[in-house]
C-alpha cells in the first residue's frame, strides 16, 4: 500500500444558513480556515505529505460550532479564535496530541 498523498485533511464546515439557523459560517469559519492555511504554510507543514486544508459545505454539526475535522483520525473540534486554532495546529497536527479541550 502507497503512502497518502496528504497525512491529514483538515475539513472546515462553511456552511451558511439564511434561515435564523445557527451555522459555522456566521463564527467566522472562512476567516479562520485561511488563518489555518497559511500558518501551516509558514510552518512547512502544508501540501503534499503534510497537512491540506480544506473548506466543506454542511458537516452536519452546525449546532456545536463552528467545527472543523481531521482526517484520516476523525477528530471533531470546535474553536473560538486563533489562538484555538494555534493550539490545534501545534498540538494536533505538528505533534499528534489531541487537543481534548476543544474535541466535540
């Protein structure tokens, strides 16, 4: 079996609703998947076996956002602000640890 071509994708959900009901998008999902991107691309750590970050339409948790999911280890987050997604970025996807605090 050949490696992945990524070690891990990073789905955020940017889903928006006109209806009144809550989405990630009204969170400032889009703002903060860009902010994830480029801090894994200043530290190395996006593209080809590395990290790909990836907007989504509805993950279908909109209650418990925003979140986001990393695959292939099918972990849930939400998150408020940079600093979370720092700590995501440093923890999870540099180091392998899980960041329990923000797992859903």
């Amino acid at each position: 079996m050949s490696e992945s071509y990524y070690r891990q994708h990073v789905f955020f959900c940017q889903n928006r609703r006109d209806d009144g009901r809550r989405c990630c998008a009204e969170f400032g999902s889009e703002e903060l998947r860009a902010y994830a991107k480029d801090r894994l691309k200043e530290l190395g750590e996006h593209g080809r076996g590395r990290v790909r970050v990836n907007q989504a339409g509805c993950l279908d948790r909109c209650d418990e956002g925003p979140v986001l999911v990393v695959y292939p280890d099918e972990t849930w987050y939400t998150y408020v602000d940079r600093e979370d997604i720092d700590e995501i970025i440093e923890e999870h996807l540099v180091h392998g640890r899980k960041v329990e605090r923000l797992q859903i």
